[in-house]
C-alpha cells in the first residue's frame, strides 16, 4: 500500500510543477527592456544577465535579490506586482571614482581609487507577452 502511496505522490509533485514565465518588460517611459525571467519552483529571477534569488512570494509581490559578484558590498533588489506586474528594482553599490586621482592607502602604502557609494532606482512594467 505504501508504493502506491509513493507512487502517486511522486506523480502529483511532477504535474504541479510549473514552467518557468518569461515575461516582457518596459521601462517607465514604455520603451521595451530585457525580458524578465521567473522561476518560483527553483526561486531565481534572470534579467539581463543578471540572476537573482527569490526572497519571498506572496498573493501580490514577487521579491528578489541579486548579490553583486563585483564588489564585496552591495546588490540589487527586485519588487514585482504580480496582479499589476509593475516593478521596483534597486541597485546598491560601490563604484571606484576614477574622476578623482587616486589616494594612498596608509597601511598598504598603494595608490587606491576612491569608492562612491551609488545607489540607482528604476521602475517599469513586465507583463506575460500575448500568444
């Protein structure tokens, strides 16, 4: 009784799977941006070559973060309605200001870009393509 059991339950899990969505995005003064990519089974968000993680799901925002793989502090942040599929995505980091001339560092004695922190906010929409 228990393989049927087993059985059946493995089948269930296989067919409530859902595909990843693709979905289209503008940015807020409509003009077409990179396609958005969710996964909510594997939790990961793609978006222009960047991956993100999926933090929460709730009935109506998807959020997600993205740890920078450039710098130590920093990332993005994505916020998507899902009844209305209007986002927030947020980039926080530090950029080398290659503008200034470089400082020497007193402990290491080397020359060292000075570092700005930037943060950067864009909205838009994504929405499933028609077929």
């Amino acid at each position: 009784m228990k393989l049927w059991f087993l059985l059946f339950q493995s089948l269930a899990v296989a067919t409530c799977t859902a595909a990843p969505m693709t979905l289209t995005c503008t940015n807020e003064e409509g003009r077409p941006i990179a396609d958005l990519v969710v996964d909510l089974d594997m939790r990961t968000m793609r978006w222009a070559g960047f991956s993100y993680k999926i933090r929460s799901v709730t009935e109506g925002y998807v959020s997600a973060y993205q740890e920078s793989p450039e710098a130590e502090v920093g990332g993005g942040l994505w916020i998507l309605n899902r009844m209305t599929g209007l986002f927030t995505r947020i980039d926080v980091y530090f950029l080398f200001d290659t503008s200034q001339a470089a400082a020497t560092s007193a402990k290491t004695k080397t020359q060292v870009a000075p570092l700005t922190l930037t943060t950067r906010t864009y909205r838009g929409t994504c929405t499933r393509p028609l077929p």
